[in-house]
C-alpha cells in the first residue's frame, strides 16, 4: 500500500514539474540551469524515474511560486496555473522595463541639468553612452532572477563592449586621447564570456 502511494506521489511530482515547465516556457536545460542540475536530471523527474530531493523541491516551488502540496498533489488547475505564469511574466517584464527606463531617466536629467548649468553640451551626451552599460547591468540582474540563462550571453557581450566603447569616447572627448587599443580588451573578455557559457556546472542525479 505504502508502495503504491509513493508511486502516486512519483508520478504527481513528474506531471507538476512538467505541466509547470511548460507553463512557464521553460525548456529541461533551462529549468535545470535554474536548479543548477543537467537537462538529464529533469528528464528523469518528469518521467517518474527518479525525484528531487527535498531541498530542490523547495527550490521548484519557489521557483514557480506554488506550494509543496501542489507538486505533490493530483489534478492540479493547469487554467488557474496559466493564468498565474501569464500575470507573473506581464509584471516581470514590466518591472525589468521600469527599472531600465528608470537608468535612461537619470541619464536624461543628468543631461538637462548639466546643460542648463551652461556647461558644454556636446560632453553632455556621455551621460546617454553611459546609460548602455548600466541598463545592461539592470537587464543581466532581472534576466538572471526571472528570464533566461541563455540570454546573460547576449546581455554580458552588450556590457563589456558598451564599457569599452563609453571609456573610449570618454578619454577621446575630454583627454583627446585616441585610446583605440582599449578594444583589444574586448577580444579575450569575449573569448572569456563564449567560454563561460559552454561551462558545465550541473548535478547529474
């Protein structure tokens, strides 16, 4: 008897995790970077082989924000549950939206204030170069907290071009310097970055 519960109990865990993957748009390998597992792991779970422990059980319903009793329970609503993920991504992306209109903001009245202070307007303009790598910044936190990992590539390149480009233009308007080397930084930096992104760093069972 006891056998058969936690055979039920498997199997619930299996259908939730899938059904809550899907949902949520999320692919094996992306859920399993997320819990820090390899795609294999999930593979196994959503077919009733093998089940998380504890500890990542907590992890997964924090992570799609139901309780323990919903990854283990039956006939869970898979309407209600959509209703919910399709909220949840609508103010993801509205709050990552914000916070990144919010640097652009401060990048705009830096460039008012500066100007109306009689200052030399064409220096002025840093402040909008500056605002790129800053937003990717914003965007590198919010896409690792609810996006996906396979755009932190993307995001990382953006920043550490956008960096060198901002220094470049930076000794160019004020110290007349033409530092145009500081783009071979670039080279090995994103060497460095495709690297990272092919790193493998998953739990196996």
């Amino acid at each position: 008897m006891e056998e058969i519960i936690l055979d039920d109990i498997k199997k619930n865990i299996a259908d939730n995790i899938s059904g809550l993957r899907r949902e949520f748009g999320f692919t094996q390998t992306e859920l399993a970077e997320k819990l820090n597992y390899s795609d294999k792991a999930v593979s196994k779970w959503e077919r009733g082989e093998s089940v998380p422990d504890i500890a990542t059980l907590k992890q997964i319903a924090l992570l799609f924000d139901v309780s323990m009793d919903y990854l283990i329970s039956k006939d869970n609503s898979n309407k209600k549950l959509r209703n919910i993920s399709v909220h949840k991504k609508r103010n993801h992306i509205i709050i990552t939206l914000l916070a990144t209109m919010l640097v652009w903001l401060i990048a705009t009245v830096v460039f008012v204030a500066v100007t109306l202070q009689g200052y030399n307007i064409k220096n002025t303009w840093l402040a909008f170069v500056y605002a790129v790598p800053v937003s990717s910044i914003v965007l590198l936190v919010f896409n690792s907290v609810w996006g996906k990992g396979k755009y932190n590539f993307a995001i990382i390149s953006v920043l550490v071009w956008s960096v060198l480009i901002s220094l470049y233009l930076s000794f160019l308007t004020f110290a007349i310097y033409n530092i145009w080397l500081v783009f071979m930084v670039g080279i090995p930096g994103q060497i460095i970055i495709i690297l990272w992104s092919r790193l493998k760093l998953k739990k196996n069972y």
